[in-house]
C-alpha cells in the first residue's frame, strides 16, 4: 500500500489501515525511542503515546511531509518531554541533596545500556558511548541518535527536527566532538 | 595495544550497521487492541466501562425514585407544591395498595 492510499484510509478510521500502520512503523517508532530513552519500558510506554497521537491527529494531517517523517517526529517529541522531566526530577534530586547530604555530587552512576540491535563484539563500547550520548544537549543527542541507529540523512533529519540542513550539519559535528571528548576522558580514567 | 585515538574511533563506530530494535510481540498486540479501542467513544467503548457507566446512571436513577417515594410518603396529603406533585404523580401506589 502507497502512502498516497494509505493516509485517507486512515483519516477515515480504517481500522485495517491503522493495523498496517503499527505493523510498518512501530519499529521505527520504537528504535528512535529506545535510542533516545536508553530504556525499555520507557520506549514502550512513548510508542504507545505516539500510535495514539497519530490516530487522534491524523484528520489535520495535511501530507506537507512523509507520513514515515510525522512519526519520527512525533516520536521525538514525546520522547524530548520524558527526558525533560527526568532532567527536572534529577536537579530537584540534587537540590534535596543539598541539604541532606556534604557530598553534593554523590550521584549514583548511570546504568550501562544494551542496545539490542548491536552486534556482541560492539556491546561493551557501544554502552560506552551510549553513557556519553546521555551527556549530550538534547538537539545533539536526537541528531546523532536518528542518525546512527535511524540512518536518516541530513536532509531527512532536517525535516523531522524542522531545521535547515546547515543546522543539522553543524549539530552533528558538535556532537561528534563532543563524544570523542568524552570517550577521550573515558579512556583516559578506564582504559590507560 | 589501542591507541586512545583507534579506541575512540572504535567506540564512535561501535553503532554502525546497528540492527533496528523490535517492539516486543506483547507490546505490539497490545498497541493493536489499544487501537480497536480507540475508535468513536461510544463505539469503542471497553465492555468494564459501558458497565461501571450503566451502574452509575442507575444508582442515579435509584436514588431519584427512593426519594421521591420518600418524599411522597412523608408529606402525602400535604398541600405543598411538591407534596401535591408527588401525591398525583405516585397516585397509582396508594390505588393498588403498593
């Protein structure tokens, strides 16, 4: 089924429509929650959100983009927020701290994760670089991210994150940077 | 022995060719049910729903009836608007001696 068939088969509440949905993009859905969350059950929950977005808004959907390009972002969305309010949690956690306790960076450390796409020989070094991607801005973060486990292209990125494609170029490149700062300090505590 | 430099390069390579991560077959049926639901309100509604709503309306409904029954016995006779209402409205217990 082309998308020029498919979306008004889903504007009109087609269920079999919206089944083939779930079953061609859930994956994709997924993989970018996953790589953008770090966790399972957190990927899960934002794949669920995200198919009832789609199903709630798909009547406004106006086909100015892929409708492959709408989940994406949709997807990152949702997963944006999630991380935001972490992000939140995790500084009043540090605030509380401030007054509870004398070592103020006494923060558990991040749990390694294991992409499960990633072949063996790579897990190891590939939760090494996943617990440097967590320190990444956001917009870097979901750059990199779309881009590695996604493969999207500049130009796609660009769209699904409504930006230019210099901007996206130039993201890609801070990141990049930055992650083999961070990898270089890695080595240099862990590895030497 | 890598050198920091092949190391990094190594671990910035380390998700390349990455094989997409798959829902889990659980996960995706119950994505495929949440959406059978997900349809028009009153349509789609799940069954425990439509009946927590018909328990609702007839609790409400029930305790309409029991106060107005109550209301018509405690003031039948009464020349109140309401005792008035209540006697000729509930005019038929008092004729079938219910």
């Amino acid at each position: 089924m082309t998308e020029e068939n498919f979306i008004p088969k889903l504007k009109q509440g087609d269920q079999s429509a919206y089944r083939e949905l779930i079953l061609m993009f859930s994956g994709k859905a997924y993989n970018t929650a996953l790589g953008l969350l770090q966790n399972r059950e957190d990927a899960e929950d934002i794949t669920q959100e995200v198919f009832t977005e789609v199903f709630r808004s798909v009547s406004g959907f106006r086909q100015q983009s892929k409708l492959s390009t709408w989940i994406y972002r949709i997807t990152v969305t949702k997963s944006l927020e999630l991380l935001r309010s972490r992000q939140r949690d995790k500084r009043k956690g540090i605030i509380l701290s401030l007054f509870g306790k004398e070592d103020l960076l006494n923060m558990t450390a991040d749990e390694p994760f294991y992409h499960p796409g990633i072949s063996l020989e790579n897990k190891e070094m590939s939760a090494v670089l996943f617990n440097a991607i967590r320190r990444l801005p956001l917009n870097q973060r979901t750059a990199f991210t779309l881009n590695k486990l996604e493969n999207l292209s500049y130009a796609e990125l660009a769209e699904v994150m409504g930006l230019s494609v210099s901007s996206v170029e130039s993201l890609l490149f801070r990141a990049k940077q930055k992650l083999r700062e961070l990898l270089g300090d890695y080595y240099e505590k862990n590895i030497r | 022995m890598k050198t920091k430099e092949e190391w990094v390069d190594k671990a910035m390579g380390s998700l390349d060719e990455a094989g997409r991560a798959e829902l889990n077959p659980a996960a995706k049926e119950d994505l495929l049910e949440r959406i059978q639901y997900a349809g028009s309100v009153i349509d789609h509604m799940k069954p425990a729903l439509v009946w927590k709503i018909a328990a609702i309306i007839m609790l409400l409904i029930s305790l309409n009836v029991f106060t107005i029954l109550y209301y018509h016995k405690s003031s039948a006779g009464s020349s109140s608007p309401a005792g008035s209402v209540a006697t000729e409205y509930f005019s038929y217990i008092d004729h079938y001696n219910l």
